[in-house]
C-alpha cells in the first residue's frame, strides 16, 4: 500500500482512503498511516478500498479495490480505475506505473481463484441439458410427489452447499483481493499454510495414483 499511495502522490497533491468492512461498516481515513494502523480484525477487517487522489478539492485519480461477483466465477475483477490528467505523457506515465504495480502485486494463483466449484458443476449441467434440447432428446418418469419433493429440496441443499463452500473455503484458500496489515496478516497466514498443504496433498495423490497404477499393471501383465 506504501508504493501504491507514493504512486498516486506523484500526480496528485494527497490521497485518502474509504473503506467497507465485511461487517458493512463504512471507514474513512485520512493518511496511509491510519490506514496502516487499522487493526483490520475479522468481521471489521477490510472487503473493499476506494482510493481517492486529489488535487486540491478536485479528483485526479480513483481506485477502487474490491470482488467483483460473477455468475458461474468466484470473481472476474478486483481493480476499477479512473483519472482525470492534463497531459498526454502523464496518461502515459501513470498507466505504465499502474501496470507495474499491479503485476508485482498478483499472486500467483489468481486463475485458480477464478473457478468455483458452482461454476465447474452447473457449465456442464446446463450444456448438457442444453444439447439433449437441441437433439429432441426427453426423458420422462413417473415420480411419486413426495420423491419428488425430497428431490428438489435436495438439490436446493446441494446448491446451497457449494456456494457455501465457494464463499467461505475457496475465496479464504485463494483470495481475489488481500489487505495485508493488522489482524489480516495472522489470519492469511493460516490459508497460506493451508493452500501449501492442499497443493502437496493433491500432488502426492497424483503420485500415489501413478504408482499405483504401474504396479497393478505390472502384477497383472
């Protein structure tokens, strides 16, 4: 956050910063300092910052940092941006700075922060039922009302479920946005451990598998 505000301090005369914590609180602060200094802790920790560069009481440039939601995507965006500059070269100048910032500050798992699990299930499902439309394809049986409730609540459930698990496991495994100070920094640490263990344990799974395989077929051939 440090090189992004002397960033912006190098078009602009002073920056401030407005922030939405995942409770809904809404929080100004007037420096990088007390921006630093917020204890960003659980419920209050910060969801979305709005950057606001002035030169003198007018706008000059405007960041706005957040999870942009998708349909059938954990997210597909994290930055808005908007200026207002005098010049050509400046435009320039602050597009190539932007551009370099934010490629140092990817990680490196931000496509797989992409899918989610609802996405992955229901593409297909709706491809699929899509298809068997266009091929003239019906399917009809006879169910029972009550099998027939049970099997829509159980679907709803299921729907449920995987949002669930898209909301509170793979956005926490592969965040879209950070805010790296205060409190935040403890907790991402425990997902960083996490997503390490996951990654090895999906390897090594794979390994296991492979070898598995080859000694099977040379048992049996």
């Amino acid at each position: 956050m440090q090189e992004l505000n002397k960033l912006i301090l190098e078009f602009c005369e002073r920056a401030e910063y407005s922030a939405t914590s995942f409770k809904g609180s809404e929080i100004q602060f007037t420096s990088i300092e007390e921006l630093l200094s917020y204890d960003n802790y659980e419920k209050q920790r910060i969801k979305e910052l709005t950057i606001f560069g002035y030169n003198g009481y007018k706008h000059c440039i405007f960041f706005n940092i957040k999870i942009s939601d998708s349909e059938f995507l954990n997210y597909y965006r994290t930055v808005n941006c908007t200026y207002t500059l005098d010049s050509v070269d400046k435009e320039t100048l602050l597009l190539s700075k932007i551009e370099k910032f934010f490629s140092k500050a990817t990680a490196r798992y931000w496509l797989l922060g992409k899918f989610s699990l609802y996405g992955i299930i229901a593409i297909p499902s709706m491809l699929t039922s899509f298809c068997k439309y266009l091929v003239g394809e019906k399917v009809s049986l006879e169910v029972p009302l009550q099998m027939l409730l049970i099997i829509i609540i159980g679907c709803i459930g299921f729907l449920f479920c995987i949002r669930w698990f898209d909301k509170h496991f793979l956005l926490n495994l592969f965040p879209p946005v950070s805010f790296l100070w205060g409190e935040e920094l403890v907790r991402n640490e425990k997902w960083v451990k996490l997503r390490s263990n996951v990654f090895w344990g999906i390897i090594m799974a794979i390994l296991i598998g492979l070898v598995g395989t080859f000694i099977a077929n040379s048992i049996w051939n």
